[in-house]
C-alpha cells in the first residue's frame, strides 16, 4: 500500500512537468520571479516582453539565469528557422526586460578560460561552391564581465583565426560573410 501511495504522490508531483513545455519560470536572488509562458516573459506576475511573430522560446537545458555584478541575465533559446536556434541574452531589472544580443545557440561556459562566461558560435552556411575559398562566416562571442554583457573581442579574434587565417572584425559589425581563399592549416 505505501508503495503504490508514494507512486501516486511521485505521479501527482511529476504531473505538473509533462505537457508544460512551454511553461518554466526562474527566480532571482533579488527575489524576481520570471516566468516563461510561450513567447512571453513575465516578471513578478507583470509582462515585460513579447517575442515578435508568435515565435515561443524552446524548454531547453541552455535557458539560464545567469547574475553577476548586480545584474540578472535570462538566456532563452528559441527557433530561428526550422534548423537553426539563437539563444537571446535579456538584462531583467526592476521588472523590466531588454533583449540585449542574439546569439548562435551554445553553451554557456568559459571558452578562452579568462574566468569569465561566454556564449555564442558561428551559423552553418552551404559551401561556396568554389574548391579554393570558403564563406567567411564570423564566429561571434559574447563574454559576461563586471555586470555587462560584452563582445569578447580576444577571443573573437582567436578562434577566427584558427578557423580561417585571418581576422576580419568588420563583418561580425556587419553582419554579412565574405568569401576568401581557403585557409591552409
């Protein structure tokens, strides 16, 4: 009998975790709760940011609270197209939410092992169709230092240069790929 009494409760408890994928919520050590429902955030029960398009955040083990320096930070994984997921960085603060950077989705973690946390990566692109050069496709880092989300501009510079020779900081302002000799490695 108190087997299946505990299965029951363990049942009715777990309950609650199926069919709610959507659904997930964070609380800050400054006693924010942040709750999650589809695309929108709600702090303290208010809500303080809609996703764009009816797009939903995804329930992924990448969504985090991350605080530092005073300030909370929600990283939220979410569908860009069909095959390919971002993960937006949010500054919450005093029931306010800002979408602060958009990022390829990865984990968050020291990379350059610089004591501070990082996040980001470089989209797959289809080969340029020539043998003898590539898409220079930027690989893009966000790096969480003194209370800020910044680009961690060092470690940018490194891991480009590793995959591709060289280091074209421009295009990771722009936005855009450019196509260059192949690199010899």
């Amino acid at each position: 009998m108190k087997l299946k009494l505990r299965h029951c409760l363990l049942a009715f408890i777990a309950l609650p975790a199926f069919g709610q994928k959507s659904n997930f919520h964070f609380v800050s050590t400054k006693a924010q709760q942040i709750n999650i429902n589809k695309g929108t955030i709600f702090v303290n029960g208010n809500r303080a940011f809609l996703l764009a398009n009816g797009a939903e955040f995804l329930d992924s083990r990448r969504n985090k609270l991350i605080e530092n320096g005073g300030n909370v930070f929600l990283f939220l994984e979410v569908n860009r197209s069909a095959d390919v997921k971002d993960l937006i960085i949010f500054s919450v603060n005093n029931s306010k939410v800002d979408s602060i950077a958009n990022v390829v989705s990865s984990d968050i973690r020291d990379y350059d092992h610089d004591q501070n946390l990082e996040v980001g990566g470089a989209y797959t692109v289809a080969p340029y169709p020539s043998a003898d050069s590539v898409y220079y496709v930027p690989y893009i880092y966000y790096e969480i230092v003194k209370g800020r989300v910044v680009l961690d501009e060092e470690y940018n510079e490194k891991i480009n240069k590793k995959k591709y020779g060289v280091w074209l900081k421009e295009l990771i302002e722009d936005g855009k790929y450019k196509v260059i000799p192949k690199p010899k490695h």
